[in-house]
C-alpha cells in the first residue's frame, strides 16, 4: 500500500465515522463544505483546492452546497458575512469546515477530521472565528509560534503536497457520501 493510499484510507476511515456519528439523530435539509483559504498563498490553497475539486465531484447534488474554491476564497475578510448568510439561508444545515492547518514538522501531510469547529486564523493570532459542526484539517506546514513566520512557510508550502491532500479529501468524501 502507497502513502497516498494510506492517507486516503484513514481519512475515509475517520470522516465516515465521525460524520456518521455527528448526522445519525440530525434531520439535514443541506450539506455544506466550507472551504476555506485562499489562492495567493500556496499554503492556504488547500481549502479552495478541495472546494474547486468538490463542486466537480458534486455539481449535479442537490442536497450538497459547496462554498469556496479557487474563484470564490473565504478568507478572514469575508467568513463573517458568508457565515451569516449561510445561517439566513439554511435552517438545517450541517456544516463541514475545511482548511488549511499547521502544526509539529512530523505532522505536516496529514488529514485531521475532527467533530469540532475550526478556529479560523488561529496561525496568525487573528480574532477568534469559531465555524463548523465538524472540520477537516490538511497539516500544510510547521508551526513556528509566531504569524510573521507562519506566514513567510505558508508562502512557501509545497503545491504537490497540497495538491496530493486536497485530491485525497476531495475524492474520500464523494466516496464515503455516495455509498
């Protein structure tokens, strides 16, 4: 077994379980993906790069919306109103939150799906954006403890590798979802 079939199958594995375990009492009009980051930063394309991938893999579901891609970033500016319009728009909506992460230098290439909410900006000691009824998580770089130099490694990400984890959450959820 590869890596990347290794990573691919303990992210089914977890996003199945705790997705199963988060819905399994919820009546869910929509299913949402937020995915969040942007494209000018290579470290922080791994949410728009799995939205981009999603709204192919899911163009044609209707009970499946997803927000953010490689033309349509959420970022810092703009998470406060689309969150707000999210919750005018839909009454019972589960929300999935998918971003960019950092973190210990060994972890940097996994997938963390969690049942918890993303801190949106938490690398750059930003204001504190709680989203999400779960999160995935890509681990693009190190944590450096402080935003200068958070930023100056995301900058600086490699591409294949947030390329290569965006293929794997992209594909792991059209896979878990259409079973």
């Amino acid at each position: 077994m590869s890596f990347k079939e290794e990573i691919y199958n303990n992210f089914v594995q977890d996003f199945s379980i705790i997705l199963r375990e988060k819905t399994k009492d919820l009546e869910i009009s929509k299913l949402i993906f937020l995915c969040i980051g942007t494209d000018r930063v290579i470290g922080d394309s791994f949410g728009p790069l799995v939205g981009y991938k999603l709204k192919y893999l899911f163009n044609d579901e209707e009970k499946i919306e997803v927000i953010g891609d490689l033309g349509n970033t959420i970022c810092l500016h703009n998470i406060s109103k689309i969150i707000n319009n999210i919750k005018s728009k839909y009454e019972e909506a589960f929300l999935i939150a998918i971003d960019a992460a950092i973190s210990d230098k060994m972890d940097i290439g996994k997938i963390v799906v969690s049942k918890n909410c993303i801190n949106v900006g938490k690398a750059f000691n930003r204001k504190n954006i709680y989203v999400g009824d779960m999160s995935i998580k890509g681990i693009v770089s190190k944590d450096l403890k402080y935003s200068k130099y958070n930023f100056k490694l995301l900058q600086n990400a490699s591409l294949n590798l947030i390329m290569n984890m965006a293929d794997v959450v992209a594909q792991g959820i059209c896979n878990t979802i259409n079973v």
